[in-house]
C-alpha cells in the first residue's frame, strides 16, 4: 500500500498547480468521502477539469482515478483515520481560517445559485 495521500497531498501542497492545490483542499476538507466520489465529481466540486484530477493523482503515483478509490477504501479497511487530524494544512487558527474561508466561498456560491429566476430553474 502507498502511504496516506492525504499526508502525501498535504507534503507536495507546495509544489502543485493553482488548479491542483484546489482539488487537494477540496480533498482534504472531504477525505471521508473520498471513496464515494468520482473523478467527474471531484472536477466538478473543486471548479477545475477532470483532466487537472487525473493529473494530480498521477504526480501522486497512482495509475488512475481508480487506484485511488481503491487506496481509500484499504485506509478505511485496515483502520487507518482518513482525516488526516490537525495538521490538514496548517494547525490551529491558520486550519479553521482556511475552513471558513472555503465554507465562506460555498456559502457565496449556494446563494448567487439561488437568486435564478423561478422559470430557469
């Protein structure tokens, strides 16, 4: 089994694309899930291409989006925390700031989807 690629995102952060660090965030902040999306869901949810997410995984080491799949579900079954703790991105402050910094941007983004008009809906 390769190691933790939430430590290995974590560890390479520095040295990833504007686009790629976006996935890694959106990674991080959802590591639970891993396991459960697609790599059209991962593009999607992060607001880059599905091209930028196979790239990433393939710095990483892994053939495809399904060796990653597969990576996630080993940690969960030889009981390895997915989440991978206080040291996400940062500790303390610098963590939470980031977090409601992206919580702050999804919120934006739900509500200017919400002001369509009730017939584009």
């Amino acid at each position: 089994m390769q190691g933790h690629i939430g430590r290995q995102l974590q560890q390479r952060f520095g040295e990833l694309a504007p686009q790629e660090r976006r996935v890694a965030s959106f990674i991080l902040d959802h590591f639970e899930d891993l396991a459960i999306y697609s790599a059209a869901d991962l593009a999607r949810l992060s607001g880059v291409s599905k091209a930028t997410v196979t790239r990433l995984f393939r710095r990483l080491g892994y053939a495809d989006f399904k060796a990653v799949k597969a990576h996630a579900r080993e940690l969960r079954h030889v009981g390895v925390p997915l989440a991978a703790g206080s040291d996400a991105l940062g500790e303390g402050a610098e963590r939470y700031s980031r977090h409601l910094a992206r919580e702050q941007e999804n919120l934006q983004r739900v509500s200017k989807g919400s002001r369509r008009p009730a017939s584009r809906r």
